[in-house]
C-alpha cells in the first residue's frame, strides 16, 4: 500500500503538469495573503509568465486591483466554485479568466491547500463587449429612425394640411 500514495502524487504532477487547462495550487488564506505554491506552464502562459516565476507570488499582486475583491472566502465548508475576473499580464494587459476552485483538506478536515482551474475566456469576454457594443448602436440607431419617422409623419401632416385648402378653392 506504501506504493499507491507514491503512483497517486505521481499521477496528479502528470495530470497537472499536462493539463492544457491552466492550473495553480494556492495558500487556503484569502487576499494579499493567499500565494501560488505551484502553477502548470498552462496558467503561466496564460499570464505571459514563466511558471516557476509564479511560485510564492500572491495571487493579488497578478489580479486587476478590481477584481481582488471577488476572491471568496477560501476558509468556509462550500464545495467548489467558479468565478470570473482578470489577471494581469506583465505588459499591463488583463486577460479574462474563468476560475474554478475547491479547497483541499487534509485527513483531519483541515484546510490544507486550494485547487484552481483556470481557462482564458478573454476571447469570450471581448465578443460579449462587442455584441453589447453592437446592440447599443442598433438602440441608437433604432432610436434615430423613430424620430426620422416622426419628423417625416410630422412634416406629412403639415404638408397636407397647408395644401389641401388651397386644393379645395
């Protein structure tokens, strides 16, 4: 049986390492305290970074000051829970991600260390701000036509009122 906790801690660095969704395990406590104990090369391009670069960083000094706040308690009984928000790129650029977590504890029920999956939905979220965009412009412009017919109907009126007693003489 000594052998199987070896082949299982074996099988999750495989699994880890070769994840091609970014993955990171991070310290239980929340805000600028909570650090990477170790990220996949997944997550670190997705922030632009190399992996051993990450470990030990606080997991608040790479996230948009705006979204440091969305973090969750860590600490409570909840099961696993995805949140979206933006890390930041060493260029300064955020980029949206899709974050799923579960807190691991240890063979006491202790919380021990916390697993997250993180996906690149930048591409989502670009195309979200785009057709938002969009629909705007078409209210707007949607808008602009209901006044033009107004102002036409308006004018139509007052046309044919102007003309129609010189019509009848």
């Amino acid at each position: 049986f000594a052998a199987a906790p070896a082949a299982s801690a074996a099988s999750f660095r495989g699994a880890f390492a070769g994840s091609p969704l970014g993955m990171a395990l991070t310290t239980v406590q929340d805000g600028p305290d909570e650090k990477f104990l170790r990220v996949n090369p997944a997550f670190a391009a997705i922030l632009g970074r190399r992996a051993e670069d990450l470990v030990g960083v606080a997991v608040a000094d790479v996230t948009r000051a705006e979204d440091v706040a969305l973090q969750p308690d860590l600490q409570d009984d909840a099961p696993a829970r995805t949140l979206r928000k933006r890390f930041m790129r060493p260029s300064g650029r955020a980029v949206w991600v899709e974050v799923s977590y579960a807190v691991v504890r240890d063979a006491d029920g202790v919380p021990s260390h916390v697993i997250k999956q993180i996906q690149d939905i930048h591409t989502i979220k670009e195309s979200e701000r785009a057709l938002l965009d969009a629909l705007e412009q078409q209210r707007a412009a949607t808008a602009r036509l209901r006044e033009l017919d107004r102002i036409r109907t308006d004018l139509v009126g007052t046309l044919s009122h102007e003309l129609r007693p010189p019509l009848t003489q």
